[in-house]
C-alpha cells in the first residue's frame, strides 16, 4: 500500500475506533472493507484521485464530504465511491 492510501486507511482508523480495514487495490481503485462493529461497509476510491493528490489533501476530501461520520452513523451496509467529481452511494456490484 503506497502512501497516499494508507494515510487514507488511518485517518478512517482514528475516526472508527475498534474497527480494522481490509485493503486491497484493482480494477482502477483503492477498496477499504471495514469491519468490526457491525455494519460491515466499503469505501472504493479512484487510483487517479490516490495517485495525484498529496495524503493531507486526501484527508481533507474524507473530511469534506463527512465520510467517517456517514459511515459512523450508518446502521446498514454501505458502499460509497470516492473520486475527483465528489462522493456517491454505490452497492455491493459496483467493483466487480
């Protein structure tokens, strides 16, 4: 995992205390499963939003767009798509 990815990794850790992230990146994204008290949920970020912003200009985007808290608040599942034109809800098709 390259830098930029993991400092999104960690800044969601700090927000979620008690959960654990599986990472994996295909298919032009960067997947973080996370797990640990329940609901399950998975945040896909593009590879070109990754691959040219620096990791505190990341963290500010995760900021903007409120995801930890929208996670945090979830009490179903959710999936959300992270790119250069914003955040948006997908569903569990949506990277395979």
């Amino acid at each position: 995992m390259d830098e930029n990815a993991r400092a999104i990794q960690e800044h969601i850790l700090k927000g979620m205390p008690g959960r654990k992230i599986q990472y994996q990146r295909s298919g032009g994204l960067h997947k973080y499963r996370i797990e640990g008290n329940a609901p399950t949920h998975w945040l896909y970020v593009s590879e070109e939003l990754v691959d040219d912003s620096e990791p505190v200009i990341l963290i500010n985007i995760v900021n903007d767009y409120t995801i930890v808290d929208t996670l945090n608040k979830a009490e179903k599942s959710k999936w959300l798509f992270l790119s250069q034109d914003g955040v948006r809800e997908v569903d569990e098709i949506f990277s395979k």
